[in-house]
C-alpha cells in the first residue's frame, strides 16, 4: 500500500508540474497541440524503460501487431478525448487551476 501511495503521489506531480510547463509555452507563444503532443513524445521513453524491466516489450509489441485498430482507437481516445482538451484548456486559465481542477 505504502508504494502504491507514493506512486500515486509522485504520478499526481509529474502531471500537474507538466501543466506549468504548458503556462510557460503559452506565454511564449507556443502552441497547444505541440504542448499535447510532447507529453506523448516524452512519455514514450518512460514506458519503453519500464515494460523492458517488467519484460514485458514483445508482449505488448505482439498485441499491438493482433489488434493495432483497438491500439490506434484506444489511443485516440487518450489523446484526443483527455491530452488535448485539457491542453487546450490551459490556453485559457491558470495552468495549476486546470491542473487542480482536473
């Protein structure tokens, strides 16, 4: 329970402090979407590193060659339903107030 609480905790900061780095692209002028689409850059390395931990790489990589449509549905939805607007709606309020809020 103690790791999953730290997890949680450390998982809840990486996604809120993201949120002051979209305020400060913002400010700069930079858009939304290339905001959105840099979380999904990013965190592809991290998952990379921990499904070649758990030795789980091939197996992933074999369910996405079975089911790549419900690999690329899912995904949209992740992206398109969840990243997106709540990157959007940061162009329009305080980035921590979004990230709170969320």
């Amino acid at each position: 329970m103690t790791k999953a609480f730290i997890l949680g905790i450390l998982a809840s900061f990486f996604f809120a402090f993201t949120f002051i780095l979209n305020g400060q692209m913002n400010i700069s002028g930079g858009s939304w979407l290339w905001s959105s689409a840099l979380r999904y850059i990013f965190m592809l390395p991290i998952l990379l590193i921990i499904m070649i931990i758990k030795n789980q790489l091939f197996d992933v990589l074999k369910d996405i060659a079975k089911k790549p449509l419900q690999w690329f549905g899912w995904s949209t939805v992740g992206f398109g339903l969840f990243y997106a607007p709540l990157t959007f709606a940061s162009v329009y309020g305080e980035a921590w107030l979004v990230a709170g809020t969320w």
